[in-house]
C-alpha cells in the first residue's frame, strides 16, 4: 500500500480519513514461481507476490502474499478499515490480532481468537473498523501463524526424531548384543569350568582306584 491515500505527512488540525485495506490470508509457498530465478538473481526476489524466505522453500501464512504483511500508514485521528479474507485451504479459522492499537469502544475488534471474536471460518471475511485515538507503533499478527512456523519446519522435526529414534534403536541393539555375548562367555567359561572339575574329580577316582587296587594286589602276594 505505498500509493495509498492515506500515505501522507501528518498534520495538524487537518481532516481524518477512512484508510480502507484489504488483507487475503492464505497458505503460500517461499520461492514460488513468482520468484524466477531469485536463489542467483537477488533482484528476482524483490517481484511481486515473490516471498524469498531465507533461500529456502516452504510453507507459509501470507497477508496479501507478503511476509511481513503490508503496511498500514495513518494519521492520528483516522479510521482504519481492514477487510480480511480467509482463503486457507486446510479449512482453519483465523483471525487478525492487534498489538499496539487501543479498542477505546470497539473490544471485539481486537482480534484475540475465541476470547474477543470468533475465528474468521474458511472462505469468508470479516470488517475490521478502528479509530487511531493516539499516537503509538501498531503491529498485527494471525493467531494460527504459529502452527504454519511450525508446519514450515516439520520435515526438520520429523528428520531429527527419525535420527533419534534411529540412534536409540542402535544403542538398544549394541547393547542387548552385549548382554547377550557377555552372558554366552560367562555360560561357556561355567561350562568350561564344570568340565575341568568333572574331569579333575573322574581323575582323582581313577587314580585312587588304581591305588587301591595295586595295594590291594600287593598285600595279596
């Protein structure tokens, strides 16, 4: 909105105005085709409806297919008039919060999803009507933003719990290998001991056998 009326140096006891906008929210792409050749031309990146999106490709919520959103320049004293159309195709309610901006008489224009409002339903609109009583930095934000931050980063989520569950998946496996090996030496070298005793103790008879019998002869003759 740079060549909206309501662009303009503030004065003075002049006449407030009506600073309409229209806000199309919906889920976009970063690096879209609208962006050409943005990723090796950085003047690609400044076209319309392009949202470069740090040289990386993913899902967004745009205002206007902007991030940020666009603009709102106005005076003190003026009436702020924002239409916002919900086209989200995943079928989300949304809404428009306002930080910043005093609802002095209009507290379910502030945008607080299921507190002040509803939310916005899927392919429908709502009027936003606000009058700027006082000078001070405005912003505004969707409430459901933050679940498409967190839809934009969902394949790094998934790649790091598949790392992990992999990882722990490995040690659980070296370490039952372990166990396993450790127990078969120590069933071995039991085994082995057992042995040697068996055949220690079959020895020891024979030969107290053998003794036996040859002192027995002995005394015979």
């Amino acid at each position: 909105y740079r060549d909206h009326a309501c662009v303009r140096s503030c004065k003075e006891d002049e006449k407030p105005m009506t600073c309409r906008y229209y806000f199309l929210v919906e889920h976009y792409t970063t690096l879209s085709a609208a962006c050409y050749d943005c990723q090796k031309n950085r003047t690609d990146c400044l076209l319309p409806q392009c949202v470069p999106g740090a040289g990386l490709q993913r899902p967004v919520l745009t205002v206007n297919r902007m991030v940020p959103g666009p603009a709102i320049h106005v005076c003190l004293g003026d009436t702020i008039e924002v239409v916002v159309d919900n086209l989200m195709e995943l079928g989300e309610g949304t809404t428009i919060h306002w930080h910043g901006l005093r609802q002095k008489g209009t507290p379910y224009m502030d945008g607080t999803s299921m507190v002040t409002q509803c939310p916005i339903p899927k392919w429908s609109k709502m009027k936003y009507r606000q009058h700027l009583f006082k000078l001070e930095y405005v912003f505004y934000l969707t409430p459901y933003m933050s679940i498409d931050f967190m839809l934009s980063v969902t394949n790094q989520v998934v790649v790091v719990v598949v790392v992990v569950v992999v990882v722990v998946v490995v040690v659980i496996v070296v370490v039952v290998v372990v166990v396993v090996v450790v127990v078969v030496v120590v069933v071995v070298v039991i085994v082995v001991v057992v042995v040697v005793v068996v055949v220690v103790v079959v020895v020891v008879v024979v030969v107290v056998v053998v003794v036996v019998v040859v002192v027995i002869v002995e005394e015979k003759e």
